[in-house]
C-alpha cells in the first residue's frame, strides 16, 4: 500500500478530484496547508502598507492505495489536472504504508483502504 501526497493550487482542487474520481480513486483527504518553494512569497498592498507574506497557501491531497501500479496512474492524473505551467503548481511525493486500520470494524490491511 502507498500513500500519495500532492500539494497543489486551491483553485485547480475542483479539476484534480473530478479526474481521479473518474479513474476510479473517489477517496481522498484534502487539508489546508501553507509553505514555501521556489515561488519565496509574495508583496501585498493592504491600507496602504506594504505586507511580505513568505508562506503561501496550498492544499494538502492524500490519496491511498493498494497496488504499486495505481501510485503513477494517480501521480499522472494530479500532475495533468494541476498544471498550470507556472511556479507553484506543486509537489507530490510518495510513501509506502505498512499498516493502515479501519477504526470502525478494526479491518486491517488493504480491505481497510
């Protein structure tokens, strides 16, 4: 099992969950993160003041699953819907998962995914 970390763009959520729900993935979790690449922030004009904000906000996709070969079918459809050739379209990175549980039945392993 593996897990697929992606952070992307807020406004590109909407296309990345529509094309991994047609190619099967519907689950997903989605969180409100704030960091830093090579974009290094950006200058606001705020009542008339200058503000450096050097965090800027992303979101956080998870998804999970079972087979070594669904992990580049979903690495494809997050970097097809969340590109927008520009700096700051995202990262993803991939991590094996030795165990996962469902809470609520205690079902172990890939049935729990």
């Amino acid at each position: 099992m593996y897990k697929v970390e992606a952070i992307i763009r807020d406004e590109k959520l909407q296309c990345v969950k529509q094309g991994l729900n047609e190619a099967g993935f519907s689950a997903l979790t989605v969180t409100e993160v704030r960091g830093r690449g090579q974009q290094k922030g950006s200058v606001i004009q705020w009542l008339g003041g200058y503000y450096y904000s050097d965090l800027m906000g992303k979101l956080k996709l998870e998804v999970v699953v079972n087979r070594e070969e669904d992990v580049q079918k979903v690495i494809d459809l997050v970097c097809n819907n969340a590109y927008t050739g520009e700096v700051g379209d995202g990262k993803i990175f991939v991590y094996p998962l030795n165990e996962v549980v469902r809470i609520r039945t205690r079902e172990k392993g890939e049935t729990a995914v």
